[in-house]
C-alpha cells in the first residue's frame, strides 16, 4: 500500500471560464458606462418633455438590469476556487 497520491490536473475549462467572467465583467463595465452617457445625452435631445423622460427611464432601468448583472458576477468571487 502507498500513501503518495497522484495530483490531478485541473481542467482548463476552469481556467477559461474565468477568464471569460473577467471579459464578461469588463464588457459589462463599458456598456454601464456607455448606458449612462446616453441617458445624459438623451435627457438633452430638446424632445418633447414626455418622450424624453420615458427614453431616460428607459435606459436607466437598462443600467439598473447590468449592474444587477455586474452584482451577480461578482458573486461569484464568494464561490471557494475550484
């Protein structure tokens, strides 16, 4: 009987997912950065009061939905390393 044990290769899939999740994570950094210069660029298009707050609305429900994503994401930081 032997107690040296074999380490075991960890897959590369777990390497490459986390890559993604960064890439994923940064996309999601930019568009959250673009939504909210086109939420102040829309709230100054000279349209009718209405239409522009309804666009504005809109989009900052847009923000709200990536950062909730952005939360999710990082959520997975709390997740012990395979």
């Amino acid at each position: 009987m032997s107690n040296v044990l074999p380490f075991r290769r960890r897959p590369a899939i777990t390497t490459l997912a986390r890559c993604e999740v960064v890439a994923v994570a940064g996309d999601l950094l930019t568009l959250l950065e673009q939504l909210e210069d086109v939420s102040a660029r829309a709230s100054a298009t000279g349209r009718p009061p209405l239409e522009v707050e309804r666009t504005v609305q809109h989009l900052l429900d847009a923000v709200s939905a990536v950062e909730r994503a952005l939360d999710c994401i990082g959520e997975g930081e709390q997740v012990a390393p395979a």
